[in-house]
C-alpha cells in the first residue's frame, strides 16, 4: 500500500520498442529485415541508417501527431484519409 503509482503521468507518452518510438522502430527494422532477407547485409544497415535519419528529419520536432495535422491541411480532400472532417481547403464556412 505504501508503493503510489501515478498512472496519469504516463497516458500521453507515445508507445515504444525498446528504446525507439514504435515509428521510428519500424521504419529502422524493415529495411534492415529486407537486407538480411536478401543476404546484403551491409547494404540494409546502410538504408536503415538513412530511412531512420529521414524518417526522424521528416516528423521533426512536433512529432507524428504533428505530421498527421501538417498532412490534414496539405493532401486534398478526395484522396484524405480524413474524408469524415470538414475540408481543409474552404477559408470561411457560412451558418
């Protein structure tokens, strides 16, 4: 009874493996899994180094919701996954 555990504090951290973020792990696995599927080893270290490093220059400092908000207001509606909000597009609704 004496061991307190705030769970609240961490509801809003993003889920993990290991010690990446489940993005960045994923992106860093699957081209190194494709390199050693293929016997190139060295070359799917190498392209998972480099998909890694874009991966983390893309998503920058806002992080992957920030990237889904950015893609909201950049692809067009009919192509959007987000096809149940209103459109990004129209400046100015009238009531």
């Amino acid at each position: 009874m004496s061991k307190v555990i705030r769970v609240e504090q961490r509801l809003q951290d993003p889920p993990q493996f290991f010690f990446l973020p489940a993005d960045e792990a994923i992106v860093a696995i699957i081209p190194c899994v494709l390199g050693l599927m293929s016997k190139k080893v060295f070359v799917g270290i190498g392209l998972t180094i480099v998909a890694y490093l874009v991966w983390k220059r893309i998503k920058g400092e806002r992080g992957l919701t920030g990237l889904l908000a950015l893609l909201y207001w950049i692809i067009p509606s009919e192509v959007s996954p987000y096809r149940a909000l209103p459109d990004s597009a129209v400046s100015t609704w009238r009531a």
